[in-house]
C-alpha cells in the first residue's frame, strides 16, 4: 500500500503572518542568499530556541519571578 503524503511528511508545520513589509524583505534575502523563505524561516527559529536554552534570550512575555 502507497503511504499518503501526509504519512510521508512527519514533521510539525508552523504558519506565520508576516506584514507586507516583513514578506518584501524575507523575499530580498531570500533572493539575494539564493535560500528559501521556509530555510531562513527555520533557521532563524533554531537561533531563537538556542538563544533560548542559553538564556541569552530577553523577551517581554517570559515572566521569571515566581508569583
């Protein structure tokens, strides 16, 4: 039996809203690095989670005190 493509695809998908003018430039660099917008996007999320892990990482939303 064919296995689906979803079967096949076992990783998790993320979808984000970019403004038009965070998409223009994703486009220029994309273009002019001659990778992916869903490379870069990758990219950038994994230097986000290591900066995380290595609490380098200063967020408005990450509360630290314990009330």
């Amino acid at each position: 039996m064919k296995k689906s493509k979803e079967a096949k695809n076992k990783s998790p998908r993320v979808s984000v809203t970019l403004s038009e003018e965070e998409s223009s430039k994703l486009d220029l660099l994309a273009s002019k690095s001659k990778l992916t917008r869903s490379w870069l996007g990758r990219y950038a999320i994994s230097r986000l989670l290591d900066a995380y892990s290595a609490n380098q990482l200063d967020l408005p939303i990450i509360k630290t005190d314990a009330r």
